[in-house]
C-alpha cells in the first residue's frame, strides 16, 4: 500500500459510480485520503506506524458514529493484502462467525501465507459466547480481529479478547475537517454555495458524524435540484440559514391539541400564581375544575410553576406540589382537589424567583448550538486498567480531601469551553443565601487563578 501525505496534502480522486451513495463514493481508498483522526494517523502516531509495521494485529476502534471504523478497517485489509471479512453484530451471530471461519481455513489452505482479516462492526452487541467464538482462531493465527464500537470496550467486550486487540480511540471530525468533506462532495455532485451561518449551521447539525454530513449533503443536493426545477425564476447561487434549515426539516409547527379557551385558563392560573395573587389563582383553579379538567392535568401544571416560578427561593413549594399529587392520586376526586386549592395559595405567596428556569434555558440553548465536547481526562471515572492507561480521571483532586470540600480553581466543564454562568441567584427567599454562598466560591475561584498565572 502507497502511504500518502495526510490530511488534504494531495488529490482526493472519489468513485465515479453515481449510482452509489455520496458517503460510499467519497470513502477513502488511501491513508492519505482520510479525513480526521490525525492524533492517530499522522507520522509517527500509533495507528500509522501499525500501518508500515507490514505486520497485522488485532485491534478495536472505539469512537462515535461516522469517523471512519469501517474505512479503516478496509484500508487495513488492502495494506496487508489480506482477505477482508466483515460481520455486523446487529444482524449476525455464531452462525455467520463459524461460516466465517470455514471460508478463511478454505482460502488458508489454497494460499497459506494470505492472511484473513475478520471486522466485527458493532462488536459489543455480540454477547460473551458470541465474543469467545473468536478467540481460538484468533490465537492460532487464522484471523486477525477487528471490532469497531461506539461504547467503552472496559464494559462492551470480553477481556479475554480486550487483551489480544490494541485499542484506538478515534473521535469525532472537527469544523474543518468536515469541510473538506464539502469541497469532496461539491466535485462529485452539483451543490449550491452556503452562506457562512449555513454552513456553520450545518457543521453543527452534523456534529463530526462524516456519515451524518455527507447524507446531508447528498439531501441538499437533492432540494436544491427540485428548486431549481420548480421555480419560475433562477433561485440564489447562494443559499442562506433559513434554507438550509427548511431542507433539515426544523422549521415545524406544533400542532395545538386543544382549544384555545383551554390554554388561555391555564395560562390564566399560571400569570396568577406567577403574580402572587391566590385569590385570583383559586378562581382560575375553580374555573378549571369546574369545566371537567382533568385534575392530574392540573398538579402536573402546578408541579412545574413550583420550579419555573419559584425554584430554590422556597425549594418547599416543590415539595408541597408533589405531595398534592400524590394525595390527589390517593383520595381522588373530589375529595383530593381541597390539596390543589392548599398547594395553589402556597405557591402563590412563596417568594418567586425564575433563576432555574433562566439557568436551565441558558444550557439547553448553549448545548444545543454547541458540538459535543470531550468529557476532560480528569473527570472520568477509570473502573479498569484500560482507562487508566488513557489517563481517565489521572488529576481529579476529590472535594472532601479540600478545605471547606471545595475546590478552588478546578475546571469541571470541558477541557476546550471556558467557563459558564447560567444560574444567578435573585435577592429573595432562600436564593439570598445560595447568592452569598456562590459569590464567596466564585472569588476563592479567581483568587486560585491569579495565584496559578502569577
């Protein structure tokens, strides 16, 4: 095999079988084809050097969806001139190992000195029966094992076979690795231009699944296409956000499961609790009531207001709704809808605050926009030796063994993201005191940072 320059260093030449999905024309043939995994592959790095070892062994790759585990495990199969098995453990089983089996002893003995290389994709749904059928063939040389897998292999495959296979983790493709991916797809197939929200937008969605990306792609090209067909007049050379996200199926409307009177009295209950008016509250509860509401319906509402509206002002007011559920579901109706009225006046003079609401809309909507970032080393848990030779969990410093059982300066979010505040706390109730607590750790924080940069 012809070992390349890597990343971009040289011309990608893609199958010209349009027939074939854009994902299967755009698979590497080469090293020097492959897009990602550098830590891995670049000069020097461990998989690479397996690669000019001229020698195969057995090996698991280990990473998320669409990074290349099955393109590598085929380049591996062409660089040592081997017979190429594969097997997925979704859909096979003893039966399609032993047939395996059959057929390498069959090519073994037309030619001894070719070698057989088995791929397992999917290894850890195979059960430990399933997994062991490999190891014979294994250790007598007959096959050389390859298991691709999204979960960790400590948990996922037999230590037995663990320890005859190196692992590689591989990860997830960055920005613009997968676009490089795009300037592939635009020579095979006819693409419009992105805006640069657009195409950030569609990085995003792709979330370094290569696979998930270029079936996108393949999507794009296809609307594009029919816009193109249907439209009276030339559409834009350059296709902005809001297009890209009608071709990605996001802009749906919800449907609305019930009349508009119904929503408009719950909102009605829920501004009066909101507003700290239980007179008003108790009206609309009535209201509700009265109307046939299903009174469930109703705790589950009130449950929610407790948090959205009150939070850690009175962490009580959760409470209160839960067991005004639960003693609704016990005593029934209408014996059990005195607990709502008790729960609705509460709720509705607790001091308010929407701290944990603002906080948790604040993370969802940062997730959301953001990849998905690497768990840091040092805070990983490492239950098995594999981890700990990663370096799972290597620099954790555990609170209790701290002043106080805190901390300063630690980083817990991740490696490559600075630091977040979502939650503030508002001057009422109980959050006046979470504020005093969260303010004197934020500055034993920053104190512990300029100590470290001085």
């Amino acid at each position: 095999m012809q070992f390349e320059p890597s990343l971009g260093a040289h011309a990608f030449k893609p199958d010209l079988d349009d027939r074939a999905p854009l994902a299967e024309r755009l698979r590497p043939k080469s090293l020097g084809d492959v897009v990602g995994q550098q830590h891995l592959l670049s000069s020097g790095m461990a998989l690479r050097v397996a690669f000019e070892s001229g020698t195969p062994h057995s090996c698991i790759f280990w990473g998320p969806p669409g990074v290349g585990k099955t393109t590598l495990a085929r380049l591996m199969a062409n660089a040592f001139d081997a017979h190429f098995f594969m097997i997925s453990a979704v859909l096979g089983g003893v039966k399609e190992i032993r047939e395996t089996v059959q057929a390498a002893q069959a090519l073994k003995q037309q030619n001894p000195h070719k070698r057989s290389l088995i791929f397992v994709d999917e290894v850890h749904r195979f059960n430990k029966s399933q997994q062991d059928a490999f190891l014979p063939h294994v250790e007598s040389g007959l096959l050389t094992f390859i298991g691709a897998t999204t979960e960790n292999p400590s948990f996922e495959v037999n230590s037995a076979l663990l320890s005859r296979a190196q692992v590689y983790v591989l990860e997830s493709l960055k920005f613009d690795e997968l676009r490089i991916l795009w300037g592939r797809a635009k020579s095979v197939v006819d693409l419009p231009e992105l805006t640069p929200e657009a195409m950030d937008r569609l990085v995003h969605y792709a979330d370094g699944d290569a696979r998930r990306f270029l079936n996108t792609v393949e999507m794009i090209q296809v609307v594009a296409a029919k816009d193109l067909q249907n439209s009276s007049s030339t559409p834009p050379n350059v296709c902005d956000l809001a297009w890209l996200e009608r071709v990605l199926g996001e802009q749906l409307r919800r449907h609305d499961k019930g009349g508009e009177l119904f929503y408009d009295t719950i909102s009605a209950l829920h501004k009066s609790v909101r507003g700290s008016d239980p007179d008003a509250a108790l009206y609309w509860l009535m209201r509700m009531l009265s109307a046939g509401v299903e009174p469930l319906y109703v705790a589950r509402r009130l449950i929610r207001m407790a948090s959205e509206d009150i939070g850690l002002a009175d962490p009580r007011a959760l409470t209160l709704a839960l067991e005004a559920t639960q003693t609704l579901e016990r005593l029934g109706t209408p014996e059990g809808e005195l607990t709502l009225a008790q729960c609705v006046i509460y709720l509705a003079l607790a001091p308010k605050s929407n701290a944990v609401y603002k906080a948790f809309k604040a993370a969802k909507a940062w997730v959301e926009q953001d990849l998905t970032r690497e768990v840091p080393l040092h805070l990983r848990n490492a239950p098995t030796q594999l981890m700990k030779q990663f370096g799972y969990g290597r620099e954790y410093r555990y609170a209790h063994n701290e002043p106080d059982a805190f901390v300063a300066g630690e980083h817990y979010f991740p490696t490559d993201m600075k630091a977040m505040v979502f939650y503030e706390p508002v001057e009422r109730g109980l959050e006046i005191k979470i504020g005093e607590k969260l303010k004197s750790l934020r500055a034993l924080n920053e104190q512990a940072h300029k100590q470290k940069s001085s």
